[in-house]
C-alpha cells in the first residue's frame, strides 16, 4: 500500500499529500531504503503501491497555489480529477515512478485505479508513465488497476515482454471465486440469476478476464475469441481477499471467518495452483482471523464527514443494513490497532498447519509451474463436466493441468492424472475417471 506522506499518522496511504516524500510515520528515507535492502538480501522484489488519480483533500496545499492542477468539472470518488491535459502535469507522476525505482531501489509500481484518470490525455500519460519507469529501470513490474479491463496496456511484444504493463489485478477472478465461496451475491456482483458462475471461472482460469470489452457489451464466461485470451496467465493477478475487499465490509471479516476450512482451503489452493500471479494479503498464508478495518487519522470534523460517508456507502453501494454505530470509527487509534497483524496468533497449531500448507504450495509452484511460466505460453484449454473444471494450460516447456470441484457434492470427471500431482480435499483415480470430493481441486 502507499508509503507517501499522508495526514496524520495513521493511514491506507490513499489520501497522499507530499508523494515524493515518505511517510515520515513510519520511519525516514533511509529505514525505507534499509527496508528494501534487506528484502533484496532475502530474494524478495519490493513492488509500491502509488496514486496517481487524485490527491487528499485533507491538508493538501495544491488547489492553493496551482489550481490549474485539476480539471474543472472533472472528479473521482475521492476528490478533484487531475489535469493530464497539462504536459507538466504528466512530467510530474513520471517523475514521481521513476524515484521510487532509482532513489529508493523499488523492483516494481502498482498504479491505483487508472481508470479513474479522468482527462483526455488518459492514454498518453499511461504511455509516458511506463516508459520512463522502465527508462530507470528496464525490468521493473509495472501492475495496474482497472476495471475497465483493457487488453491495449497489457499487451506483449514477440519476445513476451510486455509493451507497456506487466499485469493487472483480477477483479473478474476474485468476484466468482468470492461468490462461489461464500455465496455473497450483492457484494460480487452475482445477485443476478442468469450469470452462469462457474462458466464465469473456467474463462477467467483460461483466458483471464471474464468480461472481455474485445468481445462487446454482453461478454461473460458464455463468451470466448476476446483479444484477452492471446494474453499470458502472468498477465493477471488473482486475488481472494485485499484492503478494499475486508475494508469495505461493514464486519472487516476475512474469508478464515466466514466459510468452511475446506472452502478456504479451496479457494488458495486455486489461486496458488493456477499460472497466474498470486497475491496474498497479509496474513492469507496461515489463515489469520483479525480484520482490516478502514482507519484513518485526521480532524474531528473531516473524520465525521469520513465516518458519516462510510454509513452512506455500505447502505447505498455494498447494500448493508447497518445500524448507527455499529461499524468500527476510522478515526479511533483502536480501529487502526484492530488492522494489525496478531502476530502471536501464528503461533497457534491451526495457523502453523495452514503456514506450512502454504510453504508447501509455494514449493511446488516454484519447482513444477516456475519453470513451465518462463517459457510463453501457447495455448489454454478447459472443459466443464457439470459445474467441475478441467483447465490445461500449454508452455513451450510443458503442461500444468488443474482439475477443479466448486461444489458441495463430489464429481466424476473423465480425467487422467499421469504425473505426481498436488492436491486440496480428495480425490481417487478409478480407471479413466477422476473423481473429486467437495471443493477438491488437484494440480500436476
């Protein structure tokens, strides 16, 4: 999440105010560079999230003494939209990138919903801005948010290099992932009775996005030949759980709460087995059960407005009839305190099991599918038998096969599994046919 300087001393980092200065609550530029040093030494890539689309409104100076910053009658959900019509303007944010990358030794940017650039010169900002964080760094991993899902920014040259970003966060992959779960239809998008669920994840295992613009206004997982599916798997990011996706519930409950540890079990084992990139959000490897509320720290008469806003979102937006007082304050020091990780919790034998499940997963990714994802991938096929998926995908150096059960009942499938495989519930060979338990899925 953001490390820019931001109100307060308590924060997402979203609501950014000096974004070329680190959060001087968390500590100086120099612990932020010792940060990255450190993950370096350990083999870990530092990728920062930036916001690019708005600034904060609260103890932001730039409407003062540059108003001609914002577009005039232009706005995003969190405030004025920004001027990328301004040359100068855009100079600015690139500059911004290629800080993070030079100065502070940042392997990679994550840009905040790029959709919400709201100025004509959306396109050509997007354009200058990759191009001058990889004039610093040619390798960096340049991820967006944008849910506008366009195929133009992910795109890849013939030496599967990308020409602008290297991947996008998968809403499409974490609302039917999500649905499928728990069953929660408003807060996913899936209160509608004709969406067709597990056609939804077989496309999205396959080909990425499930609602492929390429394809026209009705694309969903019934419809195929959208420009996504020449894309690679890493293209992609699948995510189950993130800040927005518990802060944005009125209970801030992770997935480890709310479903069945068979569930839960399921829906990693997916998100790890698949060639796509997996995100975890902290805590996701030993199923931790603390929340992530939203929190903040600002005046009392901005918090009210913040807190009265976060009533009006859940009952209006996410469809939660909650009652006056019943959300946890933004601004009280204790929601923030709820945020954080209960680190003694790994300690308990149920945290440890799930922790050494997730070590063994991450083993057999990067032994069997790492060497598979570096070579392009030529082809991915799938199958549906009932609501089960069969998905394989093809490499220059092999195949990854997943075999997947989203249901309560078992399912047989006309499978052969001929390699030592990894595998999430149960399952048993019985001549040519695979037969999977509830919310079983087996990788090889």
């Amino acid at each position: 999440m953001p490390v820019n300087e931001f109100p307060g001393a308590r924060n997402w980092g979203y609501d950014g105010t000096l974004i070329f200065a680190p959060e001087h609550a968390y500590g100086s530029p120099g612990d932020l560079r010792a940060l990255v040093d450190r993950a370096h030494e350990l083999g870990l890539l530092m990728v920062l999230d930036v916001v690019y689309n708005h600034f904060g409104e609260t103890a932001n100076s730039v409407p003062a003494y540059a108003p001609e910053w914002f577009k005039d009658g232009e706005s995003t959900p969190w405030g004025p939209a920004i001027n990328f019509d301004e040359p100068m303007v855009r100079r600015f944010y690139c500059e911004n990138a290629a800080m993070w990358l030079a100065e502070f030794d940042f392997d990679g940017l994550r840009f905040d919903s790029v959709h919400e650039i709201r100025t004509g010169s959306r396109d050509e900002f997007l354009i200058e801005l990759a191009r001058a964080a990889k004039a610093v760094k040619p390798v960096c991993r340049l991820i967006i948010e944008n849910v506008r899902n366009s195929f133009r920014w992910l795109e890849r040259n013939a030496s599967n290099a990308p020409v602008h970003y290297l991947a996008q966060w998968n809403d499409d992959m974490h609302h039917v992932l999500a649905y499928l779960v728990t069953g929660e239809g408003k807060k996913t998008g899936y209160d509608d009775p004709a969406k067709d669920p597990y056609a939804d994840l077989e496309k999205a295992l396959a080909n990425g996005f499930v609602h492929d613009p390429t394809e026209g206004g009705g694309s969903d997982g019934r419809t195929r030949g959208g420009a996504a599916a020449k894309l690679p798997p890493d293209s992609f990011i699948t995510y189950v759980e993130n800040h927005d996706q518990l802060g944005n519930r009125a209970d801030a409950k992770r997935l480890s709460e709310r479903i069945h540890p068979d569930r839960l079990d399921f829906v990693h084992f997916v998100k790890f087995m698949a060639p796509q990139i997996p995100l975890c959000f902290m805590g996701d490897e030993a199923n931790i059960t603390s929340g992530f509320p939203f929190f903040i720290d600002l005046p009392d008469d901005v918090a009210q407005r913040m807190s009265d806003g976060r009533y009006r979102q859940m009952r209006e937006v996410f469809g939660e009839d909650v009652d006056d007082g019943s959300l946890p304050e933004p601004n009280d020091p204790h929601t923030f305190a709820m945020a954080k990780l209960p680190w003694d919790d790994f300690q308990h034998p149920d945290r440890r099991a799930a922790l050494e499940r997730f070590r063994r997963l991450a083993d057999w990714r990067r032994e069997r599918l790492w060497p598979l994802a570096a070579t392009p991938c030529l082809d991915a096929r799938s199958a549906r038998h009932g609501n089960s998926l069969i998905i394989t995908w093809e490499f220059e150096a092999g195949f990854q096969s997943l075999a997947l059960n989203p249901t309560s009942r078992p399912a047989d499938l006309g499978c052969v599994v001929d390699r030592q495989p990894v595998s999430t519930g149960t399952y048993s060979q019985h001549g040519g046919v695979l037969r999977l338990g509830a919310w079983s899925a087996i990788a090889w």
